[in-house]
C-alpha cells in the first residue's frame, strides 16, 4: 500500500477510554489530510455515512503509516505487532488506548464488517516489512489481495448493496479497490523506489526491457513508458470490471462511488497526458478538474438522498 511522505499519526496516544467521537473525528482528519480525493468523494455520501468510511480510511492509513512512513524511527514489525494486539483486545470490548481503534471497531460491529478481511489487510501490510519485489502479477495480485480487495468488501455493506444484490456486488468491489491501488503503483514508483520498493511485477520489466536503475533515472527512456502503457491497460480492465458494481448500491452511494471511480481513473488520465512517464513529476488531477467531477455528481447525490429520506416505511 503506497502513501506519501509523511509525519506517522500514531503519537502522541490519547487516554484510556478516548471518546468515539473523538477517535471518529481523528479518522476524518487522516482521511482530509491523506486521501484527498477520495476524501471530496467522500463528501457525496449522506453525512451519517461518512465517519463509517473515515474509519476505514483512518485504520487502514495508520497501519500503512507504520509500514511505509519516512519518519518511523521505532521497530515497525513490533509496533504492527502493538497495533494487532490492541485491535484484538478492542473487538473484544476492552477499552484500548489508541485514537483510531474505537472508531473503527465500532464500525466494525456496526456494519458486521468480516474479520476475514481484517486479517488478511493487516496479513499485507506485515508483508510489506519484509517483501519488496513480486515476480509475476499473481504474485502481485495476492498481496493486492489485502491490501486492495478487502478494503472494496470491507466498504460494501457502509454503501449499501441493493436487497439480494451483496452477493453480485461483491466482486466489482474487489475489483474497484485492485483498480485502485494499481494506480497508486503506477503514480508512486518514484516514492516506492525510495522505500526500497517495486510493486511492478519484476517479469513485467523483464518484458520491456526496464532494469530497476531505470526506475531510478528521473526520466523514463521509451522502455518505461511502454512498461507504464502495459501497466494502465491493466488497470483500466480492473475498472472495466468493477463498473457495474456501482448500480448494485443504494441510490445515495453512487454519486459518491463514480466520483472516486473518476477521480482515481484521471490520475491514469494524467498519467498518459505526461507521455506515460512517471519518474518526472507525480501525477496529480487537476483542481478544475476534481472540482467539476464533485459538481456533476453533487445534484444526484442531493436528489438521491432527498428520495431516501422521503421514503415511506411501513
């Protein structure tokens, strides 16, 4: 899982017994503050939604940050080891002293989140201290797995799966956090290099004839750019394939869903405007642009959410 640079969010610690909302609105802060885009996405979904996902958002962040962040000075397996620990003891109903586990174990319990899939998030980020290459795209693929798949079905019941639609709808979601995540790997080679890191799967640079010093030459020669093209038109089919999903959702999720699918999808937009090279300069969606993406979805999202509270219930 890619991020970056930044100051770790785990100190200081705040008391034993720290309120749900203040460790909800400790999420949201990480959630406004490293996930931008997905945060404006975000903003879509009717208001009693949202700190549901900037609990997500912030767990998954924390642990990143003790995986991935520049500035970790302590021992990062023990202190993943501390975080396992108290999570296992929060979901157990001890009070634990950390400011994003209440929040997060209680959407937890709240949306009968799988501990499946918690375990396999945190099984990928314990990877990450010790694994910095992938052979193959499968081999990819399995630690994408944890660190991607499960953060789209952990999302799915917050949005709201049609009556009968969870089971359909599982597998876009899969795929939309796979579409996701690829395109952090393709954005943040540069950054991940710098951690000592290449998501791109080794056989693939074998194709195109990229050795790793490449990855490093701050400007991609015509190898790289072909390895990112062959790169993106993966990801354009884990999105082509998660689609569909975003009909199976509630009217009031959707707004929120397309935006981010367009949001993550202009990074690959940019990416190709730039001639497919990554190594000079991040990829980044321009403000206009971001701005007219949350202002075509806002009036569905408004009218989507007006119908559902005008709904008569029996």
């Amino acid at each position: 899982m890619t991020s970056t640079p930044s100051t770790p969010p785990a100190a200081p610690a705040p008391p034993l017994g720290t309120t749900l909302t203040t460790s909800y609105e400790r999420c949201r802060r990480l959630h406004a503050a490293h996930g931008r885009s997905y945060y404006l996405a975000t903003r879509l979904l009717p208001p009693w939604k949202r700190p549901h996902v900037h609990a997500l958002y912030g767990f998954a962040r924390y642990a990143d940050e003790i995986v991935d962040s520049f500035d970790m000075t302590g021992d990062r397996a023990t202190a993943l080891d501390g975080l396992t620990s108290r999570l296992a003891a929060a979901l157990s109903g001890e009070a634990v002293s950390d400011p994003v586990l209440p929040a997060f174990t209680h959407t937890v319990r709240a949306f009968d989140i799988a501990l499946g899939d918690v375990d396999a998030f945190l099984a990928s980020m314990r990877a990450d201290l010790t694994v910095s290459r992938y052979e193959t795209y499968d081999d990819l693929l399995g630690y994408m797995e944890g660190s991607a798949a499960v953060i789209g079905t952990m999302m799915l019941p917050l949005l709201e799966p049609l009556p009968g639609a969870a089971g359909a709808a599982r597998e876009p979601a899969r795929q939309l956090g796979l579409a996701f995540q690829l395109t952090n790997f393709i954005r943040d080679v540069v950054e991940d290099l710098a951690r000592g890191r290449v998501y791109l799967p080794l056989s693939d640079l074998d194709k195109f004839g990229v050795r790793e010093d490449d990855l490093a030459a701050g400007r991609a020669g015509p190898a790289v750019r072909e390895l990112v093209a062959f790169e993106i038109d993966r990801a354009r089919e884990h999105y082509r394939l998660a689609e569909p999903g975003i009909a199976l959702l509630a009217p009031s999720s959707r707004p929120c869903v397309r935006a981010a699918y367009e949001l993550y999808g202009g990074i690959l937009d940019e990416v190709e405007a730039a001639g497919h090279d990554v190594l000079g300069g991040r990829a980044r969606v321009p403000r206009r642009r971001k701005a007219a993406i949350f202002a075509r979805h806002l009036l569905a999202a408004s009218a989507a959410g007006r119908a559902e509270r005008r709904t008569e219930v029996p």
